[in-house]
C-alpha cells in the first residue's frame, strides 16, 4: 500500500538522483565545454572521435579532455549506485545490478531493441521515393554494417555508464506514482537535458549561445519518444537494464547509417512512439504490470 511518506521518501530519492548524477556529469564537462567554446585556455578541445580511442582501446592516445570526458559519464551509475546503497543497502544495489545482465528475454523483445534500426532503414527508402536519393550515410548499406555492428557492442557496454540511471534507478521510481507515459517524458527530458555540457564540449553547437540554447530546446523533442519506447520494452520485459543499454546502443549506432535528424526518421519515429501508446495504453505500456521499485 502506498503513503504519502512513501512517495516523499521516493521524490527525495530522485531529487537527490539528479544532484548527483548531473553534479558529477557536469563536473566534468564543463571544463571540456568553456576550452571547446574557447572561455578558457590551456586544455585541448575534445575530439568528436574520442569514442573512437576507447573502441580501438587506444587509451594512451586520449588527452585530459576526452578523459574528462570519459568520466563525466560516470554520472548517472554512481548515483544509482550510492543511493541504492544509501536507501536499500548491498541488497538494493545487487538488485539493481541483476538487472543489468537480466539476458533471459524473449528473442522478439530483442528484435523491438532493434526497431529504431529498422525505423531508419525505411527513413531512407522514403527518402528515396521523394528525393530519388537513399539516405544512407557512406557509399552503400552493405558497407556500413561492421561499422554499425562494431559500435552496437562497443556502446552497449559503454553505455552501461547511463541506463542503470535513468531506467535503472529514476523510471521505475516515477512509475510508482505516475503513469509510464509521463515517467517516461520526465525521465526522457532529464535525460536530454544531462547531455546538454557534452554536446558544447564536443563541439556539435558550434552556432554559439544562442545555437545552443535551440539545441537544448529541440533535443527533447528527440530523446522524449525514444524514451517512451525504451519504458516499453523495459516494462514488457520484466525491468531488464540490458535491454534499454541494447536498444539505447542501436539508436545511436544507427546514426552511423543515416540521418537521426532527418524529417522522414523523425515522423517515423513519432508515428511509432504513438502506435505502441495506442497499442499498449499510456499507463503501463505494456502487456505485462509496469516495472515499480517503492
């Protein structure tokens, strides 16, 4: 049964969630941010290919920035870590951490991980019939594969860095008092926003103040049905870490093939973000009872 201390108790959980995990995160970043926007000197920007070095294990090549880097996105695990110890005790953080090799999945769950993959790939084939141009990045699909292939498992380990946070720790907490669709938003837009410091440090808004205050304001606009379809795969699948860190690596890994920003991914994208809401109702978004820790 759920009580007022409850949900106080839960709200001061996430609140303390997002102090610590953006308070590390942007500890970092903004640093790597002000030598990228050139506010300070002496530091090396940051290379857009950083990711690189640490999937070529190239480590003794990354300079202070891209280790900055690097560990800004200790974030979000850290404070799931910490303050499910601090709340739950050793019990709470073995709990969390099952969850992130929960593997035994049904095998469509796994396919649904790739569905943002395949969203792409008809993006590109309407592109097609209204340009006369296929949108895939590089000279042909066929060559971007071990490329594509190579980052999904180098970013499903990586990102085990964030999803033990937001849908980890943070959704299954918001779903204890709210319906999946709003806990998906929220944790969505706290997802997005967290971002912003490391979208300056590495350069991607390079329109100044005023750029960048539009890119923050669009990301969400971006990340929030992602979001959606992450809860409905992690409720349907019995709260299972791995796969949100599996699907969360094939979206951005698709990237590598074709355009995330395109009109025809993103109405695509929208159009599915709202079938599986109209499939699956807003409050659970799943067959099975939302994924709760009180």
């Amino acid at each position: 049964m759920k009580t007022q201390s409850d949900k106080q108790r839960r709200r001061r959980e996430l609140t303390w969630f997002i102090v610590i995990a953006y308070g590390i995160s942007w500890l970092c970043w903004t640093p790597v941010m002000l030598a990228t926007t050139g506010f300070i000197e002496g530091l090396d920007p940051v290379s857009r290919s950083w990711f690189g070095k640490i999937i070529g294990l190239q480590f003794s090549a990354m300079n202070a920035t891209e280790i900055l880097t690097s560990i800004g996105g200790l974030g979000p695990i850290t404070a799931a870590i910490v303050l499910s110890f601090r709340y739950q005790g050793m019990g709470g953080v073995r709990r969390l951490l099952a969850r992130v090799v929960h593997l035994k999945i049904a095998p469509v769950w796994y396919l649904a991980a790739f569905s943002l993959f395949f969203l792409g790939l008809l993006a590109a084939f309407i592109e097609l019939l209204f340009t006369g141009e296929l949108g895939i990045r590089g000279d042909s699909l066929a060559g971007q594969m071990p490329a594509f292939a190579k980052y999904v498992i180098a970013i499903t380990i990586f990102i085990v860095l964030e999803e033990p946070g937001w849908r980890g720790f943070m959704l299954p907490r918001l779903q204890s008092d709210y319906s999946a669709l709003w806990s998906s938003v929220v944790a969505g837009l706290a997802w997005s926003l967290w971002h912003v410091p490391y979208f300056y440090a590495l350069g991607f808004l390079a329109d100044g103040i005023s750029g960048g205050l539009t890119m923050v304001l669009i990301a969400p606009l971006t990340r929030i049905p992602v979001s959606i379809l992450i809860t409905w795969v992690m409720n349907s699948v019995g709260g299972s870490i791995f796969i949100c860190m599996l699907f969360h690596a094939v979206k951005n890994s698709t990237n590598t093939i074709v355009d995330l920003e395109s009109i025809y991914y993103l109405t695509l994208l929208y159009l599915m973000t709202l079938l599986v809401i109209w499939i699956y109702g807003k409050d659970k978004l799943s067959r099975k009872p939302k994924f709760v820790i009180n």
